[in-house]
C-alpha cells in the first residue's frame, strides 16, 4: 500500500524516511528516528539522542525502553523491566499459595527472561534459606509434600536458563535444601517416600527422592 514496506505496512524502505499515515508517502526526516511498530509498540518518530518510553505489552507491569542513537538508527528494544503481573505482588504470608503461584506461572511461560527471572530466583532463595534455617514457617514439606514440588518446578524452570550467572549458586542451595528434605523423612519416618525427576533439575540432580537413596539423591554431577 503506498510506499509502505515491513510485515505491518507500517515503515518506509530508508532509515532516514517516515511514514504519513493519510498518503502512505514516505517522508524525509533529519536528526530523528522514524516512528514504527516494534515488539508489538507503536514507536513515535523521536530526536537522535533521546529514548522513548512505552508501556510493555501483553499485560505486563512497566516500562519498555528503546533508544535513538547519534546515526538516527533505533537501538535494540530493552524489555527487561516488564514484569508479569503475578509478580508485582508477592504475599509471603502463606508461603503455599504463594509456591503454587509461582510454580504454575514459571511453568507456564515459554520463555521466564528480564526482572521475572531475577525475581523468582530471588523468592527461591529467600523460601529455601527460611526453610534451611527455621525462619518465619519453617517445615513446609511436613505439611506438604506439593509445596516442595512446586518449589523444585519453579528451580527446573530456573536452570532451563543455563547461562544465567550464578547457576551454580542455586543448585547448591537446592542440593543443601535436599539434605534438609532427606533428613525430615529420616526424623518423621511417617512421611509418604517422595521424588521429583525435572527436565532441567536432572541435569544437575541423579534424582530426588526420599527417604531412599539419599546419598545418590544430593549428589551434583559436574558438567
């Protein structure tokens, strides 16, 4: 239609053109950056040097920001702030319902990236060291065996990241929270024999399962 080129009709053939909406002409432009549609956002024309800000998209809470660089090209589109909406509000009042929240959101997105990465990794670690210490409700798993279900999805979902830093930090800190799970199974022999086998967890982990076979369960394998 027009002039107009691009999977939407939305942009011109040049960098230095943009879009008239009523003639669908392509028109020069100096010292800006053309508006257009990316990662879903309509981008309005914006002045070398500046950033534009939009609303992220597919329901989730923030800011996307892009930046018009000194040549007048768009730099890359920085979504890392977009956060999803079951993470804006963490209630660690009852920490199971928080546990299968998070378990089935982690599972459910096809990809877990920006802050939503960061902050599942950092309710992770928080869950696991009250329970390793004591702190606030400790003994989830005495109450519940999906509770640590859950909290071992959301850790598979965490290292399907696998150059994420730190990695080696968390599965540490869910090796030791094995130990602790195998040793309340030694402590209260009544506990139904519990095991988790993820698609990711398995490359770190033979197996978990309690009470047998403890030590197999907690060993790393060191790739």
């Amino acid at each position: 239609m027009g002039e107009a080129v691009g999977r939407r009709c939305d942009r011109c053939s040049g960098s230095d053109q943009v879009l008239d909406r009523k003639t669908l002409k392509c028109l020069k432009i100096r010292n800006r950056c053309p508006s257009n549609i990316e990662y879903g956002i309509q981008w309005p024309t914006t002045i070398v040097g500046a950033t534009a800000r939009q609303s992220c998209p597919n329901g989730e809470v923030g800011l996307v920001i892009r930046k018009c660089l000194k040549s007048a090209y768009w730099d890359q589109i920085n979504s890392y702030n977009c956060t999803h909406p079951a993470f804006t509000k963490l209630n660690f009042t009852d920490r199971t319902k928080l546990v299968q929240t998070l378990s089935n959101v982690t599972s459910s997105m096809l990809h877990l990236k920006g802050v939503n990465v960061a902050i599942v990794r950092r309710v992770v670690k928080q869950l696991i060291r009250d329970e390793l210490t004591g702190n606030n409700s400790p003994n989830s798993h005495l109450r519940s065996a999906d509770y640590t279900n859950n909290l071992l999805k959301m850790g598979d979902s965490l290292l399907k990241i696998k150059d994420y830093p730190n990695n080696a930090h968390l599965i540490r800190l869910f090796n030791n929270y094995g130990i602790h799970v195998a040793n309340l199974h030694q402590v209260h022999p009544y506990l139904k024999p519990f095991m988790f086998s993820g698609q990711n967890m398995g490359h770190f982990f033979s197996f978990f399962c309690f009470p047998f076979f403890v030590l197999k369960c907690n060993k790393i394998i060191d790739n």
